[in-house]
C-alpha cells in the first residue's frame, strides 16, 4: 500500500463558519443537556414513586388554570402516621394539553376519595400518579433529534482535518488492504433513520393525540422504530474499495451489487473535474472531482466511478494510491 500523505476534504469548515459552527454545537449542547438532566430527573422520581407507599387522601381543590399554557390545579389532604399533609403534585413532569388536564380534573372533583403515594423518608413529597405515563414517552421521541444532532455535531468537530491515508480509513485484510470511500457508514443510517422517525413521531403524538397517545402504542412504537434503524444500517452498504493482492482484483463496493475488476482488466484511472453553478461559493461554482476507473472485464470498456470528493486532493490520492495497487505508475490528472 503507497503512504501518500495527501489531506481528505474535511467537514469541518473554516473561519467564520467554523467558529459559529463551535458555538452553535456549544449552546445546542448546553442546552439539550439541561434538557436531558431536567427530564431524566422526571423519570427517575416518576418511576421511583411508583414503589412509595399509598395513603388514602381527600381532593381539596381540582381547577384547571387557563393560559398561554394550561395546567392542573390541584390540592388534597392525607393522613401519615396521624399528621396531616397537603399535597399539591400530580405528577413530577410531563406534558399535556388543556382537554387532557380537563378530563384529568372532572375525574378528581373536590372530595373525591384518592390513594396518595407518598416518600415514606419525607412524607411531604407526595404525588397522586407515581410510574411513567404517556406524556413521558411522547418527551422520549421529542428529545431523541436533539440529542442525535448534538452528537452529530460533536463528531464534526471531533473529526476536524485527516490525513485521507491513515489508520482511520484503511483496514489490512488477510488478502490486501480495504480503504472506506467518501459516504454514510452504518451508524449513520441508523441516527439518520432514526432521527427522522422520532422527529415525525413527535408532532403525529403532539399534534395527533394531543401528547397523550396510548402508552402501548407511544411505547412499542419508540423500540419499533429503534429496530427499523437497526435494520436500515444492517441493510445499509458502506461505500469500501478492497484491493485483493492476493487474488489480483479490485473490488469496489458503492451498491447492492460490488463491482470486480482484475488488475490486467484496469486500463485507467482518471480524475473527472465536474462543475455546477453554486451561488453560494467563492467563485460560484461547486466543484467535485470523481475518481473513476475504466476496465474491460465485459469484453468492452467500462467506466466504474469509485469516490467523489469535493476537492483534488483527495481524489488525486486515491487515485495514485490505487494505480500504485494494481501497478499503473502514471499520474491522474483532472479533466
């Protein structure tokens, strides 16, 4: 395998836009991550409730308080080894909307007889609907794209400038060497896939079923589509070039179906300069550079294009790399 110290094009932008793209991944990730402890501080008080024990209590008050967001108003009484509480909690958090907290307090008019659960360490925290709910797991699907695209953001940051030669994307194999190409690898067919899921799943539970879908259904939904981004990654091919020096081939992997190339059947490799207007480029213009390999394996010529990368460099790279592979010793040159 040729060493070329050439530089792949980055994701990572420069000036100005690197550094709002720092700050934005900065404040995104801030803010989901006070996200992610307020609402997973929810959940744990919500299903460690669950095991609290129960006192029977007396509804006090039952009102719903109408806004630019409504919410439950309630209060009750209840008895702890002969002192009296007042409790004002219905759950630790969640979401709801104003028909929901409605029907919540038609079912909880003033006097109505309820089991109270109370911290048995601190009886004064008391909730009347311990366990996870409904609106628990619509808040699962809504935080699953915000945490995606902080993660995402974070890799882009993480992966900065690499060498387009390196451990990173090479792997020796018993019969030669495989490179990875430009493309989406497994794990991000799985976050894209799921992303979009969750990301529709959360207006059709906000919007369709008022946050309050049932709980199966939210439930089995959200493991559902978990495994359907499992497998579209399964499914998902990753783009590879795999030289096999010890059976002279090459074979190039950007589809269901690979293609298989005999060193003695490779008649060149050339670089395709390709230009399109881009009013959003320096010059105008958006530049990509396909590295292609014509062969006669069918008996007639063929062009199999392997890589496309958004600056020469790195197409010239690839392209003196796989010529010094299957032994062409000219030059690419971009046409």
């Amino acid at each position: 395998m040729t060493d070329t110290p050439v530089r792949e094009q980055s994701p990572l932008p420069r000036g100005c836009a690197h550094v709002f793209l720092v700050v934005f991944v900065l404040c995104w990730t801030g803010t989901v991550l006070t996200a992610d402890g307020k609402f997973g501080r929810v959940l744990y008080r919500q299903a460690r409730a669950e095991g609290f024990p129960r006192a029977e209590g007396t509804i006090t008050q039952s009102t719903v308080e109408q806004g630019e967001s409504s919410r439950l108003n309630i209060a009750y009484s209840y008895e702890v080894n002969g002192q009296i509480y007042t409790g004002t909690r219905y759950w630790y958090g969640g979401v709801s909307n104003s028909s929901n907290w409605q029907r919540a307090c038609d079912e909880l008019p003033v006097g109505a007889r309820v089991l109270v659960a109370y911290d048995p360490a601190d009886p004064s925290d008391a909730v009347l609907r311990p366990g996870l709910f409904e609106p628990h797991t619509v808040l699962i699907w809504f935080f699953t794209p915000f945490n995606i695209v902080m993660l995402a953001g974070w890799l882009i940051l993480a992966r900065g400038e690499r060498p387009a030669f390196g451990p990173h994307v090479f792997t020796v194999t018993p019969n030669g060497v495989r490179t990875r190409l430009p493309g989406l690898n497994r794990t991000g067919a799985f976050a894209g896939t799921l992303l979009g899921i969750s990301f529709v799943g959360s207006f059709v539970w906000g919007c369709g079923c008022g946050f309050n879908p049932p709980l199966l259904l939210s439930g089995y939904g959200y493991l559902a589509a978990i495994a359907f981004a499992v497998w579209v990654a399964i499914r998902h091919v990753t783009p590879v070039l795999e030289v096999n020096q010890l059976e002279r081939v090459v074979q190039i992997v950007t589809g269901r179906k690979p293609v298989v190339v005999p060193f003695e059947a490779v008649r060149e490799i050339r670089i395709l300069h390709e230009e399109t207007l881009d009013s959003d480029a320096a010059d105008g213009k958006d530049h990509k550079y396909h590295c292609e390999l014509r062969h006669t394996n069918t008996n007639e010529d063929s062009w199999v294009r392997i890589a496309t990368y958004n600056e020469p460099a790195s197409a010239e790279g690839l392209a003196m790399w796989l010529r010094g592979e299957v032994g062409h010793p000219e030059q690419p040159k971009a046409k």
